[in-house]
C-alpha cells in the first residue's frame, strides 16, 4: 500500500520522536494544521510549498520521500543533521549596506 503525505509525515515526525507541537512551531504552522494533514483532512494541494519544504527539512528527509516520490519509512531513520531543528525557521538577515562616509 503507498503511503499517502499525511502518513509519511507521522512516520518522520515519530521517527524522531518529536511531537506535532514541535514540528508545527518549527515549520510555522499551527499542531491542528498538521494534525489535519497528517489525517488526510487537508489536500496536498493546499499546502505551500515553502510549508513542505520547512516540513522535510524539520523532519531530516527529501521532499521526494513525502510526496511519494522515493522509498519507503526506511528513509526516515537517519536525520540530515544530528538533531532535529526544534526552533522555527527565521528568514535571512539582509546585508547592510556599508555606511558612506563623506
């Protein structure tokens, strides 16, 4: 049986044993959000894609393995860091500009 967003989300998160709370405030999200997701009440297509992204990135796995593209839960063992980001994703600093002096 092929697993559906929402499932290859839970299988990640639980993996790692992180809690939709946490997952949710890193991403950006709110937990029933995701918890809507991860039950298939929200269409894929609903989701931004910057929203999957931050998700694969938080859970340490392609965005290939959520949206069915590649593998099974197999991927999900091994994180891309050696800890889960529990913190939300803050935008990039911009550069300053160099103070003109005159």
């Amino acid at each position: 049986m092929a697993l559906d967003l929402g499932h290859r989300l839970a299988i990640a998160r639980h993996a790692r044993r992180l809690s939709q709370q946490v997952v949710a405030k890193a991403v950006g999200i709110t937990q029933k959000h995701l918890s809507q997701v991860e039950h298939g009440h929200v269409p894929f297509l609903s989701l931004a894609s910057g929203t999957v992204l931050r998700l694969a990135e938080v859970l340490g796995v392609s965005t290939d393995y959520l949206l069915g593209r590649t593998g099974t839960e197999e991927e999900t063992g091994t994180p891309r860091s050696s800890a889960p980001r529990a913190t939300p994703l803050a935008p990039r600093p911009r550069a300053r500009k160099a103070a003109s002096v005159g």
